[in-house]
C-alpha cells in the first residue's frame, strides 16, 4: 500500500520535491526511514546511491563496472548500502535487499554494520538460497559478538532454512493461483469472508471520490458479480482518512464487525467496532468495549463463530505473550464481549500473531504466526482445541505458506475442496486474494487372502511417511477388509501391512497418486499365508538342462522372495530345490544343491543377510506327484512338478 502511495504522490508534486531531494535526498530517506515508510526511503536512499556511484555494482550476480565516485566517503558509501539494504529488506523486498547487504559485506563494512550477515542470511532464505543462506547465518553466529537475541534469531533462521528446503521440495498437493477481476486492483486486496452467497473483502483500491487509496470493505452480491460496491456507514464522526477492513458478520446477518483505523498525530490507532444493519443500510460504527479494545492499545481482525456466540480477534492489549496475540472472547445475545481470554502460549508466542479463524465443527483453529519454525513472514498454522486445550501448532506447509505474509484463510461454503488465503507473495506492495484448490486425495483399497482371494479381516495396514519413518496412520481392517489414508503432500509414503499367519507386505505410495496393486499386479493387495517348516513352491524358476545356472526370468521371480524377506526382517528360510526321479541320486542330490544354491546366492547379492537363508538340495527325495504312471510307463506331468524350487520359514524370531 505504500509503495503504491508514494509512486502517485511522487506523480502529484514531482515538480515541488525534485529539487530537494536530488539535492539532499540521504535526509529525505532517513525522515521516511524513522517514520517507518521503507518504499519511499528506498527511493530516496537509492537517488543516494546512484550519486555516490554505487548502483553499479549492486549484488551477486552483479559485479563493479564502470567509474566509482573516488570523493565518496566510505562511510557515507557504507551508511547508504546498508539504509539501502533495510529498507528494501523491511518492506519485504527480499531479492533487491539481498544485494546491497552483500554489497555492506564485500566492501568491508561489517565491522560497522555487524548484523548484515544476519540479514543478508535472512534476505538469502527468503529468495530459496537455502544452503548458502545456512552457511552465511553459521559464519554470522561464529563471528558476531553483540547481544545474544540475534545469535537465537540466526539460529531459528537456520531451522526456517532447513524447514523450508523439505518443504519446498515435498509441496502439499494444492494448486495456488491469485484471483482476478474484481478481487484484483492497484492495491491490497485481503481478508474475503462469504454469506449468503455475497462475498466481502477489504480493498485498498483507489477511491475516485477521496483521489486516494484507503482500505474498505467492499461488496460483491451474487447477482452483481463483476460490480464491487464499498459499503458506506452512516454518520460516522469525520475523523481524516478513516480506514475499515477485515470483515465478520454476526449468525444473523445483522452486525457486520470490522476494524476501523485512522491516524492520529504520528500514531495509527487500531479498534474493532461494529455496525447494526437497519432499513437496508448499516449505522454508525460503534467501537466495542474495554473487552476488546484497550485503552492505548490495538485490536484487530475480528473472527465470529458460526453460531453467533463467540469472538476471536488479535490484539496488542496487556495479558498476552508479546507482540500481537490472539483472543477470544464470549459474546451477549446482543453481540457485546462479556469477557476475553488470551488463548496462551501453546497459539500464540513472543511475537506477532494474527487473523483466527475457527472451525467449530472440527475444533480447529487457522491463524497466522511470525513465532515458530516457518518460511518466513507470517505463515498458516493450525491447532486443535481439546476442551480448552489446544494442541502443538502445525505449520500448514508450502505452497500454503510462502517466504512472505499469509494471513485470512477462508474455506469456500460451497466448494469443501477450494478455499482462499491473503498473500503479498508476488507483490513487493500489497496482499492479494488467492483461490486454492485441494488436490490432496485418500488412498483406499482392499487387502485379500492370496490363495482364496476373499477379503481379508484383522490386518494391521499402516501408512508410514518414507524418510522419517514416522507412522502417520495405522487401522486394522473390518469385514470389510477395506483400508483408507489421507495424502497430503508429494512426500514418499508407504504402506505396511501385517497381520500374524501372514507374511508381511511393504508396499511403495506411487508418485503418480494411482495405487496399482502391489508386486502382483492386481488392483487388490493380497497377503500370503504360510505356517512354519510347511515349504511353499516358487512357480517358474527355470534352469538349462543339467545345469543350476539360473536363467534372467527365474531371478525376476527370486526378486518376490527378497521382497519377502526385506519386509519380514525377522523370518529365517530354507531355500530347496528338487529334481524328478532321472538320473542317479547322487547325481540329483548334487544338482539340486547347487540349484538351490545358485537361488541363495543370487538372494543374498540381493541385501539378504546370509544367515537368514539356508540352500538344500533334496534330489529325487521328495516327490510330490508320480514320476511315473501306474501302468510303468513315464509322466512328464508328474515329473514336471517334481522339478520345483520352495521355501519354507524355519523359524520367526
């Protein structure tokens, strides 16, 4: 909003300053610097800049080029890089920022700016330099010996770097894209609620009436969809450039809650007020009282539950942890606060906290945060409430978090897979309204008995995210034998199913969020039963003739056994071959031993540890059909099967 103000007053009087501020325009910079505007002191301080020949070697991967102002003095070069690299840092301008602190540090200014690394760390997170961002942030806490706050500070900002490149690289399954139209203008556009199939959001678009940009709450009806119309309040008392934004309706339709802002001196005074709908048009605002609104201190972004009974809004006021916090307060059957509670310091922490939504049906709470392991700005988090306890926020992960502010999340009353955050993520400025679809999906199916292919009851189907081991879900399946998981990210995940009788499955989460079927092939997960030293035949396991060379489809099949074997760790097998009844038995026993070791040795140039597989050899010993028919003449059926391969588990430790 700032950005966008000073550049149409720079338009307006361009004539009356050029003057001054090409003369002195370090002081204009530093008058908008202490005054907090950080756009309009990056201008200035960037005409500084440019004066004192600096803008030509701004950053990595820029380099010096060109003439250096040799009458400059080092400290007026320093003082400008590092004011230069604040503001544009202070703003949120990360990827300008980022050049200038690297400027401070190459030229040797940290002895007098110490803290640039920091920032330059900060600024290197934040544009996705995660690795280099780790290693300037552990130099700076090496080397800095100032107050310990800002070692703390660089450390959680290696935790941020570290959160973030996992997070970057396993994104949730959601689809983020900013709205256009009327949700879109030259200026912020944030805080969308829903009723009635009308949508409000805050704007601070320019009014043609006031030829300003000021924050309001505009309405889109459902039956005017390309026409928003701010909503106007009746008398209210005049103050200069009041501002209102951050809508709430009460259960009845009848209040509209908001917060209502202005200037007053150097000061920004923040209340959240309330108008009364009456005759189609809403009355004069009238500010809540001491509940919400202390004397001398802000209150913000109202959130009303769904039944009417309960408000949610952040606030500065004493009581709570540091910084703004969020709140929640009991309302009247008028609407009027009858208490507040801070909601403590599992949700809210030293700094700032902002935006509550809650979702009674579910008890969840959505805010936004600056005081946990995040990617930066204010990112989303959520907590459950447990009959007032609330549960260890959860950081709701990238791209629903960005390395800059997100705040407002909405879900879409009619839509259960669409919803919509605020987010200045591609703005240097101003938030903007974002629609988000839900592409996260359950991954179901059926686990059946191998051999009679019938659904299988009572097995333990366990979903286990791949890298850090961790069991996000286990159930135990009905007569239903069906199995059921949420996949929420592009994270690899597996599923482990057990159940005693059984060999156990370990099976891969295809990327392509399709479950297949399992090493089998089917549509199904089959489970094979087996019963200790009761051998099992390994169809296909081929070999040329007098030989126990295995051929490359036989290992094909041998990989279903290592597969076995890797996901049931804790199973011993003999491994045996057999032969049918020609030949001699010495000759038999010889060549079904070094088939059933040419199977072993192949199992355990697989992974398999030695001393889990046993190779046996029983020749002609253990037919298990005629090798010959009644009447002494051959059976090639017979002998066929008698020509086998097995295993059978040992034991189970």
């Amino acid at each position: 909003m700032k950005k966008i103000f000073f550049t149409i007053l720079l338009l307006v009087s361009i004539v009356t300053v050029e003057a001054q501020y090409k003369a002195n325009p370090r002081a204009f910079g530093d008058k908008a610097f202490n005054n907090k505007d950080y756009y309009e002191a990056a201008f200035y301080y960037k005409q500084a800049a440019e004066g004192l020949s600096l803008i030509k070697k701004q950053a990595i991967p820029y380099h010096a080029t060109g003439k250096v102002d040799k009458s400059a003095k080092s400290t007026d070069r320093a003082y400008i890089c590092y004011q230069l690299a604040d503001s544009y840092r202070l703003y949120e301008n990360y990827l300008e920022a980022e050049g200038w602190y690297y400027n401070v540090i190459n030229e040797n200014y940290e002895a007098q700016y110490p803290l640039a690394r920091l920032w330059y760390g900060v600024c290197m997170r934040a544009n996705q330099h995660f690795d280099e961002a780790i290693t300037q942030l552990e130099q700076f806490n090496q080397t800095f010996t100032g107050e310990e706050k800002y070692k703390l500070m660089a450390q959680r900002e290696i935790k941020n770097c570290r959160f973030a490149k996992e997070q970057y690289q396993y994104p949730l399954l959601i689809e983020v894209k900013k709205m256009d139209g009327v949700y879109y203008s030259d200026g912020s556009d944030y805080a969308l609620i829903q009723r009635d199939g009308n949508q409000y959001f805050t704007s601070s678009r320019f009014l043609k009436n006031e030829r300003k940009h000021l924050n309001r709450v505009y309405l889109v009806t459902k039956d005017k969809p390309t026409e928003p119309v701010a909503i106007s309040f009746k008398n209210d008392d005049g103050k200069s450039d009041l501002e209102y934004g951050t809508p709430a309706i009460s259960a009845d339709g009848q209040r509209l809650y908001f917060t209502r802002w202005y200037k007053d001196g150097s000061k920004v005074l923040h209340g959240i007020y309330y108008s009364q709908l009456a005759n189609g048009e809403w009355g004069t605002p009238k500010k809540m009282g001491t509940n919400i609104n202390a004397d001398g201190f802000n209150s913000i972004q109202p959130f009303i539950t769904a039944d009417g009974k309960r408000l949610y809004f952040t606030s500065n006021k004493p009581g709570g942890q540091g910084g703004d916090d969020i709140w929640m307060s009991d309302l009247d059957d008028s609407g009027d606060a009858v208490n507040s509670t801070n909601l403590g310091s599992t949700i809210n922490t030293p700094m700032d906290e902002q935006a509550p939504y809650y979702d009674m049906t579910n008890k969840r709470l959505i805010y936004s945060s600056k005081g946990f392991i995040g990617l930066g700005g204010f990112d989303f988090f959520d907590s459950w409430d447990d009959n007032g306890s609330w549960s260890e926020p959860k950081n709701l992960g990238y791209p629903m978090n960005s390395a800059k502010d997100d705040l407002y999340y909405l879900p879409d009353h009619d839509d259960s897979n669409k919803f919509y955050i605020s987010s200045d993520r591609e703005s240097d400025c101003c938030l903007n309204l974002f629609e988000i679809k839900d592409k996260r999906h359950i991954l179901s199916g059926l686990v059946i008995d191998c051999d009679t292919h019938k659904p299988l009851p009572g097995v333990k189907v366990s979903f286990i995210d791949s890298l850090t081991r961790q069991v996000i879900k286990s159930i135990v399946t009905d007569n239903t034998a069906r199995y059921a998981f949420a996949v929420t990210t592009k994270r690899p995940y597996q599923i482990n199913l057990e159940k005693q009788g059984y060999f156990s499955k370990v099976l891969p989460v295809p990327a392509n969020d399709q479950m297949s079927g399992d090493t089998l092939n089917n549509p199904d997960i089959c489970l094979q039963a087996f019963v200790v030293d009761k051998p099992i035949v390994i169809k296909n396991v081929l070999y040329d003739f007098n030989k126990a060379t295995l051929r490359p489809e036989s290992k094909i099949v041998l990989n279903e056994l290592v597969t076995i074997l890797k996901d049931n760790p804790k199973i011993k097998v003999e491994l045996s071959a057999h032969t049918d009844s020609i030949g001699s038995d010495k000759y038999n026993l010889r060549l079904s031993q070094a088939r059933a070791q040419a199977c072993v040795d192949y199992i355990i140039a697989s992974g398999i540890e030695e001393s889990r597989i046993y190779a046996k050899g029983y020749g002609k010993r253990q037919p298990i059909a005629p090798n010959s028919l009644p009447n002494g003449k051959d059976n090639p059926e017979g002998r066929q099967l008698n020509r086998r391969t097995e295993f059978k588990v040992l034991k189970i430790e």
